[in-house]
C-alpha cells in the first residue's frame, strides 16, 4: 500500500472503502488536505468528476462494476484543478478494495523557480512566464493569466527557448517537466507526518519545556475518561461509536504520552518517571477533576503508579489487553521476536535501539505493512483485523502515532514494560477492570486470575473473541464498559464486575 504513495511527485493518496484516508504522501496533505484516519472531503473533488469518484467508492464495496477513472482534484487553495488517476487495490481476502488516487500532474514549486533561474539565468519575469506555461500548457492562456499581450509572451518564451536550448515548445515543456519533477524528488516515497485524525489535537505546555498533547471523542462538555494507549496499534477509538459516548455525557480524552505523536520525550527520566510526569501535568492542568482512566496495554503502567500515591485522582481503572506487570509469566507466552525483546532491552539495551532503528527504517521504505506482516501473520483474528479495509486507516494511524518522534519511543515503551510496580499494584485501592482478550496469544485464565487473590480491588474480565487489537474487534462491547463504569462510579452506586465481556 505504501508502495501506491510513493514515487509519486504530486499528491497520492489512498481511500478505504468508506472513504478514509489510509495513507497519503505530503503532498496530498498539503494539496488536498488528507488526513490519515479522517474522511477525504468531498469539496476536494471536482464537481465534474463527482459521479465518477462515487461509482468508484461503490465499486470498492462491490456495488458497481468500475476499476479505474479519471478524476479532477480541487486544491485546498483554490487553485486550478489537477487530473488524478483512480483505480482500486483490491486486498488479500478478496473483501471490499482500497481507492488509489494518484495526481497525474507535477506540482510546480519555489525551488523549482530557483533551480530555473540559477540554471538557465532566466529573469525573474522569464520564471513566471516559465511557472505560468507550464501550468496552463498554451500561449494565449499564458498571456491572458499574465495580463499580457500575445506577442510579449511569444517574445519571452523564444528568449526562454534560446538559454535553455529548448528546440521547440515541446521540449522546453519537457525541460520544464523535468525541473519541477527534480524540485521534488526530495519528496517522492514520503509519507505524510501523523496528524491528529479527528482535527481535535490540543498541546499543553508546561513552564519546564513540556508538551503534553490529546485529542478528545464524546460530548464536549462531558464526564472525564482519559485514555492512555500502549504499544498495540490502537490509539483513538473508531469515531463511529462517538454517538455513544456523546448519549452517555462522557469525554474521552485520549493523551498521547512521552513520545507519542507530539507530547515531548525527557531522557533524563526514566521511562515510568516521563510518563508519571507527563499524566500529573495533563490531570491537573486539563481534566482537573476526579475521573476513570484506561489503560491500554503498558499504558496502565504509569495509571497505576499514580492511583497508588493519589487515589483521589481516579474513580475506578480499567486495563485492556494484556500488560506484562498484571501477570508477569505472560512473557512466556509472548511471540518468540517479542520475547525476545523484552528480555534483551533489559541486558543489552543498545542492541535492541539498533534493532528498532533498523525495524524503522524498514518501515518507513515499505510501509506499515511490513510490520503488520511480522507482527500478526501468527495470529488470524489480529492480522484479519489489520487487512480490514475499513479499519486501516486507524491501524496505521496508530502506527505514525507511535513512530512520529523516532524508534526511541519504541524502546523506551520496552523498558516502561520492565518498570518495578509491584508495589503500586499490591496498594492498590482503586477499583481495576482488568478485560483480557482471549485470542491474543498470552490469555492464560488461571494464571491471570491470581491478580485478584493478590489485591481484591482487582477484577479480571475475559474477552471473548478479541486479540491484541481488542480495541477494533470489540469496540461497542469496551464501550459499553466504559459507559457502564462512568455511571456507577459518578453516581455512587456499587460497581459490578461481570465475569467476562
């Protein structure tokens, strides 16, 4: 998929089925405004090519019979509309495709004014004739977008054609070509940087040169519940179930930890004392209230270190997936290459950096892919989860999200998972759900249910049919949870605990 972006000197993109941008180059994002994870605005398609962008989509869900169009694109500035071409990616499981769209235009940009001029010793007059042929492709059009004369635009592409040495119109319309697809090439194969998906991002900084950055689902004006992600491929909740949380009054606040998309990374802590750090600063100063927090995987790590020096902080504590320090023989069970990991960061951490830094050059050569291909080919539920077309782009959304500071993030989450809090847990006194997955390769019922002998605030929900990305595979039945807890903890009543999900 990565490969569909990617040698692509103008804006490339591609769509999942219902229309969300699953990857796209920085030069969609900044032509046509793509946001990975969010929904291609439809004002970005001509509206002369409407029907044929929609026959597409319904030909990505198998409703219609079309495997590729020619398409107008509508620049975010207004500008004039560039031709695209539209074809489908069809997925290993035969299920509903992807839409590639592809500009097959080149993007004239400053530097390749500059180069222009610097080459060839064009005035600065000669550039913009140069820019404005380029883009228009005829004499009388270039001459009216100058508000010049037919004959001081003829002069002036001979005086073009005779210091570049350009034979004809053709060939310096080649030349031209060739200089803006080199004013780019810096740009082919690259990704656009992670950008909040839901438009909602806000950065708190802190007088210490913190940045602290979240985004939010829900209602607005809502109850607090903060959500801490953890190395998994799952950040936000699927904005389909804001609804829900919007009916039950509940805003979700989802943090982006140390090194998380744009919350700043401080070295000189220690993972867990960066992170301990980090959520004080964002409960004090933004949800500045009693409130439940989620924890996914390791993210509950530096909840639970909280709740057992301020228990007034939280009504109740919820873990999804597994963690590591809930049931530390689960390490056992992990994939032998994450197995692997977890023990070597501990005795030779220099060489589990150089294997991230590989793994993320890797990555960002062949795509998130790559990654998904290593990480879950072993586990059918989680990889049939990650080649769901409608679930991508949230996949790798969360992928960016990690990655966007480095492979240092990576690693530093491998040490977190390391972090000595026994002791937190054994304190604890807030009340913790703990749901399980069933199908992420670690489950292991009676060894996870010693956790509630060893502190009675502890409860262990299994879940049924869910693995690694429990998050995307039970979406309505963790929100339910998350519901449910927000109202017996807010109201007071007695919190029940099911015996599995």
């Amino acid at each position: 998929m990565a490969r569909a972006v990617q040698d692509v000197p103008g804006p490339a993109l591609v769509l999942s089925p219902e229309g969300r941008v699953v990857v796209t180059n920085t030069a969609g994002a900044s032509v046509l405004g793509a946001r990975q994870g969010s929904f291609l605005d439809l004002d970005r398609i001509d509206p002369r090519s409407l029907d044929a962008f929609r026959t597409m989509m319904r030909a990505a869900n198998k409703r219609a019979n079309r495997s590729q169009a020619i398409l107008r694109m509508s620049p975010v500035d207004d500008g004039d509309p560039i031709l695209a071409e539209a074809w489908l990616l069809a997925p290993k499981n035969d299920g509903a495709a992807f839409v590639v769209i592809r500009s097959l235009e080149i993007e004239w940009t400053d530097r390749a004014s500059e180069m222009l001029a610097q080459a060839f010793g064009l005035s600065a007059a000669e550039v913009e004739i140069a820019r404005i042929f380029f883009r228009v492709r005829d004499v009388a059009a270039t001459a009216a977008a100058r508000n010049v004369s037919l004959l001081t635009v003829r002069t002036q592409l001979k005086s073009i054609m005779a210091k570049t040495e350009a034979p004809s119109q053709v060939e310096l319309m080649r030349l031209l070509a060739m200089t803006a697809g080199r004013a780019i090439q810096d740009r082919q194969g690259k990704t656009d940087t992670w950008r909040d998906p839901l438009g909602r991002e806000e950065i708190l900084s802190l007088p210490d040169g913190r940045s602290i950055a979240w985004t939010w689902l829900g209602d607005p004006n809502g109850r607090p519940v903060v959500l801490c992600r953890g190395l998994p491929m799952c950040y936000l909740l699927p904005p389909d179930s804001e609804g829900q949380l919007r009916d039950a009054g509940i805003k979700l606040l989802a943090l982006s930890r140390p090194g998380f998309g744009n919350s700043s990374q401080h070295p000189n802590l220690s993972p867990l004392e960066d992170n301990i750090t980090a959520l004080r600063g964002f409960l004090d100063h933004v949800v500045k209230a009693r409130c439940i927090a989620i924890g996914l995987s390791n993210g509950v790590l530096p909840l639970l270190a909280e709740a057992s020096l301020r228990p007034d902080r939280f009504h109740a504590l919820i873990a999804i997936g597994y963690t590591g320090v809930l049931d530390r023989s689960g390490i056992r069970r992990l994939q032998p290459t994450q197995q692997a990991m977890m023990r070597l960061v501990g005795m030779l951490p220099w060489l589990v950096d150089l294997m991230a830094k590989q793994a993320h050059r890797m990555i960002q050569t062949y795509g998130v892919d790559w990654y998904i291909e290593r990480a879950y080919r072993t586990r059918p539920l989680d990889y049939a989860t990650c080649t769901d077309p409608n679930l991508a782009p949230f996949i790798r959304n969360a992928c960016s999200h990690l990655l966007a500071q480095g492979h240092q993030t990576f690693v530093r989450e491998l040490l977190l998972a390391r972090s000595d809090i026994d002791p937190a847990i054994d304190t604890l006194s807030v009340p913790l759900t703990w749901v399980a997955p069933k199908e992420d390769g670690v489950f292991d019922e009676t060894s996870f249910r010693r956790i509630e002998r060893r502190n009675p605030r502890i409860r262990l929900q299994p879940l049924e049919k869910a693995g690694e990305l429990a998050l995307y595979q039970q979406t309505l039945r963790i929100v339910d949870l998350i519901v449910n807890t927000a109202n017996s903890t807010t109201f007071g009543a007695n919190q029940t605990f099911p015996t599995s999900l």
